[in-house]
C-alpha cells in the first residue's frame, strides 16, 4: 500500500498544549519516524534490568514500569481519536486523566517483558492505522479535552509525547547510561 505523506500540522490544528510534543518530531515523514522511533525505544527499554522497573526517581513520580503503561495508555488513545476524526466522528471526545489512569493500570506487579510488548503492539497498531490515511484524511477533524485536533496532528502528538517521555527517562532516570 502506498502511504501519503502526512504533513507537520499548522498551529491551529491542535491545541496549545501539545506544541511541545510536535516541536520535538523532525520535519519528514511521520511514518518512518513512528518505525525508527519504534525501533529505538524498544532497544533503549529493553537494556533496563528487571529489578528497575519499579525505580521512582523521587518520591511520587512514576517508576519506569509505569512509564511505559502510560506510553501505552496515551498511545492508544490518541490514536483512537485520530480513527474518530478520520471516519468524521462529531461528538466530542473526552480528556484523560493520565494519573487516574497510570493508577488504576497496576503496571508495577507486571514485568518489564511484557509492558515493552504492550507498547510495541500499541505502536505497530498506530502504524498501521496511519498508513491509511490520506491527505484528505490527515486534515479531518474534531475536538478531543475541549481542542479542535486534526487527525494528522494527532500523529505528531503520538511521536512527539513518545520522544517527550523518552528523554525524561533519560534525563531523571538514567536510562540507557
């Protein structure tokens, strides 16, 4: 199947609050950049040991284990949106909140194996719903926590919040030092 390229989105194609994640996709297609990011975070998660997956950098942040859960978690739904607005859903979608979801996720009593896997299925997933799209599908629609969202901004968001959480756990976490 032959993939459209979906373009970086305009600023009034999203809300404010995602620019951070969008900023931090480079220019290019968006789809081999979900298949190497993919590839490298998968690498990057699979050298950190067992016994690490519980490590909170201080108290009340999120171990690593559920870091991952959450990537899953906002993956998914982020794609789920982007079906919506690609097949014209006109209800508005609601907000999530992360906390309230990583919470309830129980992610710590699994392994590092099998939530690695979770998200490279969630990924694969995105992938393949993506590919698709068209042009015409890309600049479909609809509001998601009160935003208007475009369908290919949500694509951007998706790498975009990948790469934002990466570079937290390297950065607070030290992994892959």
């Amino acid at each position: 199947m032959t993939t459209t390229p979906l373009p970086r989105p305009a600023a009034g194609e999203y809300g404010e609050f995602y620019s951070n994640y969008i900023a931090q996709v480079p220019d290019g297609d968006l789809l081999k950049f979900f298949e190497m990011q993919l590839r490298e975070v998968r690498a990057l998660l699979s050298s950190i040991a067992e016994g690490r997956g519980g490590f909170r950098y201080a108290e009340g942040k999120w171990s690593i284990k559920e870091v991952i859960g959450h990537l899953s978690d906002a993956e998914r739904i982020f794609a789920y949106r982007a079906l919506c607005f690609a097949r014209k859903e006109t209800a508005p979608l609601p907000s999530f909140d992360e906390n309230a979801y990583v919470a309830a996720g129980d992610f710590d009593r699994r392994t590092m194996a099998s939530s690695i896997d979770e998200l490279v299925h969630a990924r694969n997933s995105s992938i393949a719903l993506f590919r698709t799209f068209t042009a015409e599908t890309g600049a479909r629609s609809g509001t998601a926590s009160g935003k208007q969202m475009s369908v290919r901004a949500l694509g951007w968001v998706i790498a975009g919040h990948a790469a934002h959480h990466v570079k937290v756990l390297k950065e607070r976490y030290g992994v892959g030092k």
